[in-house]
C-alpha cells in the first residue's frame, strides 16, 4: 500500500499523575524532517523520540507536538540555599554595626529574602517519562500512518485512472501509425503521377521514399517503452511502500518517450493525443509528489 506524506495523528494519556498529549502532521517534502515542539524537560528523550518516528515514516516534512504535565503531589519542592542565607546575615550584621543600630532579623523574614527559598519542579528521570510517553508516541504515528494509507489510497485510484486513460491513448496511436504510412504513399505516388503525367512511375522509388519517410516518423520503440513505463508504475503502486522517488523518475521518463512522438509526428490526430498522453503524464507527476 502506498502512503501520502500528508497526514495527522493525535493521542493523549490522562491520569492521577499525568498527562500526555502527541500531535503529529506533516506536508510534502523531498526528504525526511521533523520538527518536535515539547517542553525543556523532555529534550533528554529527542534522540529516543526520532528514533520512533524514524519507524513510522521516510519521507515528509513532520511536525510533532508535544504535551506532558505532572499531576504529582511531588512535583514540586522548596529548596533551601544556606549559603546564601548566611552571606545576608553577615551583611545586615555589618549594616548594624556600621551604624549602631538594632540588628531586628527573624528567620521568617531572612527567609523571604531573593533566592533563600526557591520553588523547584521536580523533573523525574529519563527512564521513567519515556516509558510514560513512549505508548503514546506510537499510538500517535499509528493514527498518523493510518490517516496517510486513507489518503494513499485515494491517491493510488486516481493515479490508476490515469495510466487508463494513457493506455488508451497509447493504443490510438498504434493503431493510426500504419495508416500514415499508407496515406502518404498514396499521396507521392499522386503526386508523381501528376508530374509525370503520361510517363511510367517508378513504384520502387515511391517505396524507397516512403521507407526513408517511414524510419523518420516511426514511434514504435517510443510506444513500446512507454507501455514498459506504464506497467512499471502500476506494478510500484501495487507493490506499495515508499515508491516516491521510484514513480517520479518513471514518470520522467514516460514524458521524454511523449516528447519523442510529439516531435516526431506530423500527423493531427497522433499529435492530439500525444499531447493528452503529456497532459496525463504532467498530472500524474503531481499526484506523485504526494507519495512517501
């Protein structure tokens, strides 16, 4: 199954202790790049997290969000700095008696001065929030992945009508190629007629000529190559996985073998419907822009 590189995927982990929220959604890209938006605390795990990511998907410009909050009783705690608390003792000694005046210092209000007492939160250990958020990652790129392979299918039956639709033109042309050739000996040889008047025609001129015209307008090795490119690609859709790349270059080479027969026919009809062959080649190429 082919998958689209644009997708979302969404999980979240709710208790008495905690929550977690992942979001994940990406757009098209040449390559792989993940951006992860998560709080200071969780960069110890970036490494871990990419690891996971790495799993789920190749190809795709990714954004991940995430979200961890602690419900804990323990989250948080005072912390006390008694050389500090000290040195603002000593100093307000110094001031008393620089100035002979009453040193009125309590432990309450030494303690409300800058830095004594600081709240801290309590960031547990690596270990421990990656067995937390570990489950809920993958939940989220489980969603994520599923949402690509809805969108891939899509992507695949439309890509499929398309190579239809070629087929057909591809087979107008085979089938108009021979009568060209008919219609243009029929044309020199009138023609030489008509020049000639009463004289004899050389019909092995004619046919030499029309050979010599034959060799330049011929589209056979262009078709047969074409309907080679076409079941390539129908072959790599069935195969799925990430065939990106693979269907880019194949489609490359379906407009060169288009461009060929363009340039080499001068016949209306084959002209129209090798332009549509381009014009089908042209979408196709960009629907496969959305392929991982």
């Amino acid at each position: 199954m082919i998958k689209s590189m644009t997708g979302f995927g969404r999980s979240e982990s709710v208790n008495e202790q905690h929550k977690i929220i992942v979001e994940m959604k990406s757009v098209n890209h040449r390559y792989s790049e993940f951006g992860i938006r998560m709080p200071r605390k969780l960069n110890m795990l970036e490494g871990k997290i990419r690891n996971v990511l790495k799993e789920y998907m190749e190809r795709g410009k990714i954004d991940v969000f995430l979200t961890y909050e602690d419900y804990r009783e323990s989250n948080e705690s005072l912390r006390y700095n008694g050389t500090l608390a000290a040195e603002y003792y000593q100093k307000l000694n110094e001031i008393a008696d620089a100035f002979s005046i009453p040193l009125d210092v309590t432990a309450y209000s030494l303690s409300r001065y800058p830095d004594v007492l600081t709240l801290e939160e309590q960031t547990p250990d690596g270990d421990t929030m990656w067995n937390q958020l570990e489950s809920v990652l993958r939940d989220a790129a489980e969603a994520f992945v599923r949402s690509r392979e809805v969108e891939g299918m899509n992507l695949q039956n439309d890509l499929v009508r398309k190579l239809d639709e070629m087929v057909a033109d591809v087979a107008y042309i085979r089938e108009r190629a021979p009568q060209i050739l008919a219609e243009y000996q029929a044309r020199l040889a009138d023609k030489v007629r008509e020049l000639l008047e009463d004289a004899a025609v050389d019909e092995n001129r004619i046919l030499a000529e029309t050979a010599i015209y034959a060799d330049k307008v011929c589209v056979d090795e262009e078709l047969v190559r074409l309907e080679s490119h076409i079941q390539a690609m129908r072959q790599a859709l069935i195969q799925g996985g990430s065939v990106g790349r693979k269907l880019d270059f194949i489609a490359q080479e379906m407009n060169r073998e288009a461009n060929t027969i363009l340039s080499k026919t001068s016949d209306l009809d084959i002209s129209n419907h090798a332009i549509n062959l381009k014009t089908s080649i042209e979408k196709v190429r960009e629907q496969i822009q959305n392929i991982e």
